[in-house]
C-alpha cells in the first residue's frame, strides 16, 4: 500500500467514528454549569457502570487515604471535585468509544496505570514550578491521562499491524513512536492528535497530545503543555511505572525544562516523591464492564 494512501485510511477511519458518548456529553455539560450539583452529576454518573466503577476505585485508592469506604458516587463527587470527575470520565469514555478487534497489542492494565502515572506527575511538577502560566490541575490531568490517545486508535484499527509495532519495540528496546512510523507512516502523536480534534477537546489537550514528542528547536508559550506532558512522560518511564507500550526510556529534552524554567534536578525530587505513591498508582488499573 503506498504510505499516502495508508495514511489517508487511518485519518479516514478517525474521522469516521462515533461523536463522543451521550453519557459523557452530559457529564461535561453538568461539570461546567456553576449552578450544578453533585446529586446532578451523580444521576448521571451512576448510569454508566465503567465510569462509575473507576470514579469509586479512585476515590477509594490510597491517594485519598480514607478510613472508610466511600461507596456513594454522590459522596465521591463532593472528595474529588467536578473537574476532576469529568477528566476521569472523558478519559474512561476515551477508552470505551476505540475498543480493540481482538487481542490488544499492550497490556491495557499497564497503559492505563502509565496514563495515570503521567497525569499526576505532570501535576505535580507544575506545583513545583513558581511560574504555572494559565493551567488548571484538571486540565494538566487530562493532557497527561490522553497523551498516548493514539496508541488506543491504532490499537483499535490495525490489531494486528499494532501487534507487530508493539512486540519489536520490545524486542528491540526501541522508541515504540519510531517503529509506529515504521509501520503505519504516522506515530499516535498524530493519530490522536486528529480523535481529539474530532472529539473538540481543549486547545491545549490537543496540543500536548500533538506535540509532546516534538517540542521544537525554538518553542513558543504555547508548547508549553506538551513541554508539561514531555516531562512527565520523560519521569513516568524513568519510574517504569506502567508501560506504554514499550518500555524504552525516552531522552529528556532540554527545550521543555527551559519552556518551564526548572531543573532536572526538579524532576528527580518529583520522581523520589511519586516513589511513596507508586503503590497507590499501580493499583489504580482501568476497570472496563461490558
């Protein structure tokens, strides 16, 4: 197949899927009406099995460290906050809209446990640094939950191609984004950055899921996030917490500590501090109900 009409094919079959989920739709109208309440979120939450399922596993996960059980999603609402709950709604609604064809070419348990580790972690280097810019922790979340959204699509549209891809990453100790040009002539930067676009996330969602492999030579402002998102990835395989399909340590680039103004030295004491949560993390793993 030529590599123009390949190409063509994976942003034709992007393009091609379903508006985002009517449930989520809600949850995100709801979460941005200031005059919403949590037993209005919560009505609609506890429609939806897998978004409940992974609203209560978080809450319940050792981050919060409750003494008791929190088994209401009206009460987990009130802990967690309706930002938060929309970004973990729109990122188990991502995973639920690209089901995979068979057998998937990653451990999806392992994907989502190194989604989670690269959205916390890219919050908590933003708390470290004195000059944050515009970003809201929630936001920060989600670039960091959906910066590998890609890898679910071609997961979803070529199985058995992204098989392939995913096992000489492996074998190799190879970048898996280098093996995926390789293959399907695109990496899952570009291939989610077109579902986002699709789907209308926020602008600086799409951009550091676009660009948090390449950052430019001379950057402006606006790569900022996926600067954010490159570091967190950058401590999160350094952490190996989770995989994202290989697991080769991706170099540090210099152009995202000088976008945020911070040292390495800054993103070793993130990692020392995310060691004492990586049981907390690692037992957050995606629940999908059918």
């Amino acid at each position: 197949m030529l590599d123009k009409e390949r190409k063509r094919i994976i942003i034709q079959k992007i393009l091609d899927l379903p508006t985002l989920p009517t449930t989520l739709l809600k949850i995100i109208k709801i979460a941005e009406n200031e005059n919403s309440t949590a037993a209005d979120l919560a009505e609609v939450i506890s429609k939806d099995q897998s978004i409940s399922s992974t609203v209560l596993k978080l809450v319940n996960s050792a981050f919060y460290g409750h003494m008791r059980q929190v088994s209401s999603i009206h009460h987990a609402i009130v802990i967690l906050g309706f930002q938060t709950v929309k970004a973990l709604s729109l990122g188990v609604s991502v995973f639920k809209s690209t089901p995979t064809k068979g057998k998937p070419a990653f451990d999806r348990n392992l994907f989502w446990i190194h989604s989670i580790g690269v959205a916390t972690i890219a919050q908590c280097i933003m708390e470290k640094t004195p000059n944050q810019g515009n970003f809201d922790k929630d936001t920060v979340f989600l670039s960091g939950l959906l910066h590998d959204l890609g890898k679910v699509v071609f997961d979803n549209f070529f199985t058995d191609e992204y098989q392939g891809v995913a096992k000489t990453a492996m074998d190799e100790g190879r970048w898996i984004g280098a093996v995926e040009k390789e293959s399907l002539e695109m990496d899952h930067s570009e291939s989610g950055f077109y579902l986002a676009e699709k789907w209308q996330f926020p602008a600086d969602v799409i951009a550091g899921i676009k660009h948090h492999h390449n950052l430019g030579s001379n950057p402006s402002d606006r790569m900022r996030m996926p600067a954010l998102v490159n570091m967190a990835d950058y401590c999160c395989r350094k952490m190996r917490l989770g995989s994202g399909g290989d697991m080769e340590e991706v170099p540090l680039n210099p152009v995202a500590l000088k976008l945020w103004n911070i040292t390495e030295d800054v993103l070793d004491e993130v990692i020392e501090e995310m060691e004492k949560s990586r049981d907390a993390i690692e037992e957050f793993t995606f629940v999908q109900q059918a």
